[in-house]
C-alpha cells in the first residue's frame, strides 16, 4: 500500500513540474517586451506660458499673423475677474475675464493691416496692455513660388 | 488497496486537467505572441504613414506667412527700414519683392520716409523672406488706446473729470458727442446718469490734445436702481 501511495506522489510531482514548466512558458510569452517603436508627441508651440506676475497674456492670434479670413479670434490670460477692452479699427469691445483670467473675442477685420490692441485692468485700477498685428490679405496666396536664389533675394533682418 | 486506487485516480485527473490547462495556456500565449508581433507590424505600418504626414505638417509650421506693419524710417536703393512694434525691421527689396503704393506699383524712389508700409512675405526656420511692400501716405497706426478706472468727479457735456484708481490722481477726459454711455451690462444710458462717485470705466484714445473719451462705463447697475 505504501508503494502504491509513493508512486502516486511521484507521479504527481511530475505532474506538478511539468505544469509549473508551462505555467513558466506562459508568463515568459505574455511578458516578453514588444521591440520599442518611439512616437514622440508634438510639443503644443501654440500655448504661450503666462510668466509669472503677468496680468495679460494673448494666446492667439500669433504677431504679424496673416491671413485670408475676415475675422479672428483673440483669445488670452489675464488677472481673474478683470476687466478686458479689446481695440480694434476704431471700435472697443469690453469684456472681463472668467474665475481663471481666461477671455475671447470675436471681431470682423477689414482687408490690410490691424492693430489689435487688449488692455486688461483690474479692481485697483492696474492695467496692462498686448498687441498684435494681424493682415488680411490674399497677396500671399496667390503669388506663384519665387524661382530667385537666396542672393537675389536676401532675407530680411531684424533689429 | 481500493482507497489506493482511488486516491491514484483522482490524482492522475487532477493532473491531467491541470496538463490540459498548460497546453492550453501555452496555446494562448502562441496567440498572445502572433498577435504581439502582428499589433507591431501594424503600429510600424502606421508610424510610417504618420511620418510622412508629420513631415508635411513640419514643413508648413517652419514655413509660415508673416507681416509686419511699421513707418519707414530709412530708405536706400536695395532696402527699406520699417519701425515696427516689435522693433527696426530691415526690408531687403530683390527683383522678387513687388513694391505697390496706395494700390499701384512703384519704384523705389517713390517711396518716402514717414510713409508707412506693410510688408508680407514668408518666415522660413526663423527667417523672414518678404514679397510684396505695401506703401500707404496715411498712418497705419491707430491713435493710442487708452482704458482707466475710476471715480467720477465732475461730468459736463464736453468734459469728464475722474479720480483714476490707480495714482488717484485726476484725470481730465474730452468728452464728444459721439461719446457712449452705458449702463454696467453694456446697454446704452443717458449721460444724466451718471452721478459724483460713482465708478466709471473709461475707454478712449490718447493725442497731443490729450485723452479723448469714447466710451463711459458705469460699474454699478443704474438703470435697475431707477
């Protein structure tokens, strides 16, 4: 009898091993590492930081921004619950930011150049000032590629 | 002997459920793995269609329309200076870039200093490359704005006189007739209104003649009081 019993215990561990064997097979399987494929997300290049102590921030649109459409949207930052002029062709827009400085406006814009001009100011008075240049125009879109060389057509330098 | 047997039995199926399941865990992860390296062929796949789109996209951010607006500070027979907002922008003029005056095309000496241009062209990795000048005789520029806070001292109908909130000092504002009266919700009111201390927001613009007012804001609601 106790012959019988040392061979069923036998036969188990056997047993025993040959699924701790597969057990171990399955888990190398599931955890064995994909080969890395790196996609590097963008850097958000539109989000301007607010730098500390600012009181007024535009997000958009960006300076010297041209383009087709006779409207924008001026969107930016500024002291929370200020209140926010927007000066645009000779008209004002009064607004005021939300609880976290946020504000928008919607303006039309005339063929040409605009001088976008946001002041914020706050309870006490204080204000700040932003501008933004922004040119309707579709001049660009419809001139063909200059076929000129860089020497012919040397770039423009800023102070 | 027969408790033996039993016993022996039991064990052999336990067992054998239990090879069973190893199979087919090893099966699985077979699966696992095919379905592994096919998800990867596939996110490659992708990858590589993205980059080409990615290219695309990059290229178009490093190449964007630009313009500046500015009064012509210097000219000479290859360049033209603008004072702009942000600073001296100097403007090369090449064969390439299209020279227009009040809507007609000019030559250089057409163009004056004090004049003021807009000058649109292409900003490629930095560099901005113009293509088209465009003179004008008149300002570009619109009178200074001018916004302030504060309490209301004297209100006549050619002038307005507040305490500015932020200096307390006073502050002498032309009032036209054009000048709009409103209420704190924006909605237009009558200049008669508008009382000593109250605070007023002022909106306007700012000259050699001073500060001419355009907008007068009550912060207060008025119109309910009434």
């Amino acid at each position: 009898m106790k012959k019988e019993v040392v061979i069923a215990i036998l036969i188990g561990l056997s047993f025993g091993l040959i699924i701790t064997y597969g057990l171990y097979r399955v888990r190398k399987a599931v955890t064995t590492p994909n080969t890395s494929s790196t996609i590097t997300a963008p850097t958000d290049a539109t989000a301007t930081p607010t730098p500390a102590g600012a009181m007024l921030t535009i997000l958009s649109p960006e300076d010297g921004h041209v383009q087709e459409e006779n409207e924008v949207t001026v969107t930016g930052t500024a002291t929370p619950d200020s209140i926010v002029v927007l000066f645009v062709n000779g008209e004002e827009f009064i607004s005021s930011a939300d609880a976290s400085g946020s504000f928008s406006f919607t303006v039309a814009l005339e063929e040409g150049s605009t001088i976008l001009s946001v002041h914020a100011i706050d309870e006490s008075g204080v204000g700040a000032t932003q501008e933004r240049v922004i040119i309707v125009s579709k001049l660009l879109s419809e001139q063909p590629e200059p076929q000129a060389d860089k020497e012919a057509s040397p770039a423009a330098e800023t102070k | 002997m027969k408790k033996t047997k039993i016993l022996g039995s039991i064990l052999g199926v336990v067992l054998l459920l239990g090879t069973f399941q190893v199979v087919s865990a090893v099966d699985d992860a077979t699966d696992s793995g095919k379905t592994t390296q096919e998800l990867k062929k596939r996110i490659e796949k992708v990858v590589e269609e993205k980059k080409q789109e990615v290219g695309e996209v990059v290229a178009k951010i490093s190449t964007k329309k630009r313009g500046f607006v500015g009064k012509i500070d210097r000219v000479t027979s290859e360049t033209i200076t603008l004072e702009t907002h942000k600073g001296v922008l100097i403007v090369p003029l090449s064969a390439n870039v299209s020279v227009t005056k009040n809507g007609k095309d000019v030559t250089i000496d057409d163009i004056a200093v004090d004049e003021w241009a807009i000058t649109l062209g292409v900003e490629e990795n930095g560099t901005f490359e113009p293509r088209f000048v465009l003179v004008s005789s008149k300002s570009l520029r619109p009178p200074e704005p001018v916004v302030l806070l504060g309490t209301l001292k004297s209100l006549t109908s050619k002038e307005l006189v507040i305490v500015s909130r932020s200096d307390s000092e006073e502050k002498s504002i032309t009032v036209t007739k054009n000048a709009l009266f409103e209420d704190s919700d924006g909605t237009e009111i009558d200049s008669e209104m508008f009382e000593k201390d109250l605070t007023v927001l002022v909106t306007g613009f700012q000259d050699e003649d001073g500060i001419t007012g355009t907008t007068i804001r009550s912060l207060a609601p008025l119109s309910k009081e009434k």
